[in-house]
C-alpha cells in the first residue's frame, strides 16, 4: 500500500513532522505541498527547503491546485502550477475540489491538459467522491473518497464500475481514524480497490496536520 501525504502545517510549526516524512519518503506515492491554499503570492524560504530534502530523498512533489467545484478560472489554476514549478521544482499537480458532474468532464479535460504542459507530469484529481465516467481516465491517481472514518467505515459505496478501474489509479483520503484502527482503514481500502490511501487521526477543520501512523510506523 503507498500513501499519499497532504501535509497542510508549515515546516516552521512542526520542523519534526517534515524530518519524519522526509525520512519515510519512500513509503509515500506523492506529498502534496500547500503553502498558502496553493503556492501564495511569493516564495516561501520554509516551504523550498523541505521541497528540496523531499526531493533529495525521491519523494513526487505534488503542488496544490484549488478548482473550486469547476468554479475557479482554468488560467488561474494554471498560473498556480507554474508558480510551483518555478518556486519548488514540483513534478506534479493535485487538482482539489473537483467537481464530479458529467457535463464538467470536458472542462477538467482542458485543465488537466493544461496543467500538464505547465510541466506536470503526475495529475492527481480529487473530486472526494466517485465521479462521473470519463473522470479516472484524464488523471493519473483520482481521490475517490475523502471525509471521515465514520462514514468511511459505515456507509462509503462505490458503483460497479469501479471494480472494472487499476487500483494503482485510485485513492482513498480518510480523517478522524482512531490510532488503533489505521492498520484496518489501510486494509480497507486495499479490499475496496484503492492502492493508495491516507488515513490520518486528525479531524476537521484540517485534518491534515499531522502525518499518518501509517507512514510514521505506528500504524502499519
């Protein structure tokens, strides 16, 4: 099982949790680097350094990207993945907040493409639900679940055509999993087709502060 790792604290907050994932760096699919709801306004000193140790130690870069639902305009995003080329030497692009619905498939199309010839050369789409069809096709990982243990555990189902995607293409985001039960939300994505997950213990508003068990070694 690999990992994906969003780690939304800054290197200044907790130097410790970004020493950690530099030295599991290759345990992770990708690390997803997000300065400032993307890359900011300006180079951030913290966010090169540890870009550049993750790097060093062959972790994939993943530059955040809002798309705000389709909502956002595509030049926008795009001009986000160039900053990240330019300021952290990312090699890809995770798209969030994608908009699941049929008649934006075209949409996410183009802005895929785009963003691909800004220099990414991995597309993570997360769109935290199944998609429509056509979706999985246009990245190379699409986040097909993202929200809490509870549910995840109690009432995620997937349709049928799912069973028919590459589990290495799918992933499952999983927040609020009792440190004891990490081992079992990796097992669980495993058996429902995902061959890269992230289950953390931390919860809302960002439960991506802090790393997984799974990564850190107490929750293999």
């Amino acid at each position: 099982m690999s990992l994906l790792v969003p780690l939304y604290v800054h290197p200044a907050e907790d130097p410790d949790a970004w020493r950690r994932l530099t030295a599991s760096a290759d345990r992770v699919y990708g690390v997803v680097l997000n300065p400032a709801s993307g890359p900011g306004v300006r180079p951030d000193p913290a966010f090169t350094a540890v870009a550049g140790a993750l790097r060093a130690a062959g972790a994939r870069l993943l530059g955040y990207v809002d798309t705000d639902y389709g909502v956002r305009d595509p030049a926008e995003a795009v001009e986000d993945m160039r900053r990240f080329r330019e300021w952290y030497a990312v090699d890809g692009c995770f798209l969030d907040r994608v908009t699941t619905a049929r008649e934006s498939l075209a949409g996410c199309r183009r802005l895929v493409r785009a963003v691909r010839r800004c220099g990414a050369r991995t597309v993570v789409l997360n769109p935290g639900a199944h998609p429509a069809p056509g979706y999985t096709r246009l990245a190379d990982l699409t986040v097909t679940f993202e929200g809490p243990w509870t549910v995840y555990a109690s009432a995620f189902s997937r349709p049928a055509r799912a069973a028919r995607e590459s589990p290495g293409r799918l992933c499952h985001l999983v927040y609020g999993v009792p440190e004891a039960l990490v081992p079992l939300a990796v097992r669980t994505a495993h058996d429902r087709g995902a061959a890269v997950c992230g289950p953390v213990t931390g919860g809302l508003p960002n439960p991506w502060a802090g790393l997984s068990p799974a990564l850190t070694g107490t929750g293999r």
